[in-house]
C-alpha cells in the first residue's frame, strides 16, 4: 500500500479541501456556502436551469441541490418559476441580487490564481488535466 501523499486520490482531495478553507473566509463574506457558490455558478452558466440540470451539472443528487436552491430564493438570490411550456418543470433563475453577488464572487478564482503561485494559463492547463482525468475515471 502507497502512502496517503502518494496515491492521486488523497491529493485531489486534500487539494479540494484547502481550496475550500482558502475560499471560506471569502464566501463567508458574500454571506454564501461553497455548495451554494457552486448552484450560482451553475445558474450563472444556464439561468432558468431546472433543479434536476443543476444536478447534473454539479453531479450531485437533485434532494441535495433543493435545500441549496430554497435557501438561496430565501435570501432573495434565486427564485423558482414553472415552467411556461411544461407547468411541471420548476425553472431556477438568479435574481439581480443574485447576479451581482456571483459577479463579486470573482475574487475566489483571484484567490487561487495568486496562492497557486501558477500564471493562469498554468491552472487552465492544470485543470483540463484534472478534468480528463475525470472524465477516464468516470469512463466518459
């Protein structure tokens, strides 16, 4: 058995974990958690998403995105409508309030650009590794 720093699972985790608390102090700030960062992200990327697409865009389990999603229409960032071509299609959309909070959300990628000490293309590059790698995994 390999040491914990030498198998790639353990360091993709514990690389995801101190992006996490780098980002904490920031989103605390924002007044958002990481999930709920990541369901205005995804929003941000297709408003008017159904619960069930923002799902499979973060690859979670839709009982897991509807607490993130009711909590933020709570705080008046998103707000759920049906559907006007299929009343049983509940639609996610950001509000203004919303919109704007992702945009000063900006400040995260910042973050990791400048503790990552890697220019961006570095960390672009980085990342599409990281993503084929799991997207091999996943057998896509």
């Amino acid at each position: 058995m390999r040491p914990l720093d030498q198998q790639i699972c353990f360091t993709l985790y514990a690389t995801s974990m101190a992006i996490t608390r780098a980002y904490k102090p920031l989103l605390d700030e924002l007044g958002l958690t990481y999930p709920q960062y990541l369901v205005l992200s995804a929003l941000g990327e297709t408003d008017g998403a159904t619960i069930g697409g923002v799902a499979a865009r973060l690859d979670l389990e839709s009982s897991t995105v509807t607490p993130l999603v009711k909590r933020l229409e709570a705080a008046g960032l998103v707000e759920r409508r049906r559907s006007s071509e299929d009343e049983r299609r509940v639609e996610v959309w950001m509000t203004p309030a919303g919109r704007a909070l992702l945009e000063r959300s900006g400040c995260l990628g910042d973050l990791l650009l400048e503790r990552s000490g890697m220019d961006g293309a570095a960390l672009e590059a980085l990342n599409g590794r990281i993503q084929a790698l799991r997207e091999a995994v996943a057998g896509k």
